[in-house]
C-alpha cells in the first residue's frame, strides 16, 4: 500500500479526533473510516448510515463466525 499526505482542513481533524475518540480509533482511523462509509453511501445511495452500519457489522460477524445456523419449520 502506498501512502499518500493530503492536507485536511483543521476542523475536520479535531472533528476526526473527537468522534475517533469515541469510537476507540486514532483520527487517521477515524478518517479512514469516514471515507470508507462514504464510498459505499456512494455506491448506494438508497442506505442510509443506519443500514450502512448494520450490514458492515453483519460481515464483521460473519467473518469472526458468530453466527448461528438458521432452522427452517
């Protein structure tokens, strides 16, 4: 992976940072993380963050196996 220096606004940096903060990432994470949700609302404008944040925790469950099997009947 390449990385790249962009130049943020400072606003947004100290937003990153709070919100980050919050949710146990460092603002790089933070940032990383906003633009990632940001693609994919993008690509999907019919989600809404909520949706967008259900499905993401859904693969994450997937991916640790924490899913139980569903039974039919």
């Amino acid at each position: 992976m390449t990385l790249t220096t962009l130049e943020i606004d400072n606003e947004v940096l100290v937003q990153a940072h709070i919100y980050g903060e919050a949710q146990n990432r460092n603002t790089e994470q933070q940032i990383q993380y906003w633009i990632h949700i940001g693609k994919i609302a993008q690509d999907n404008p019919d989600l809404n963050f909520s949706d967008i944040s259900d499905i993401l925790n859904s693969i994450a469950q997937v991916k640790a196996g924490a899913t139980t099997p569903y039974k039919f009947g």
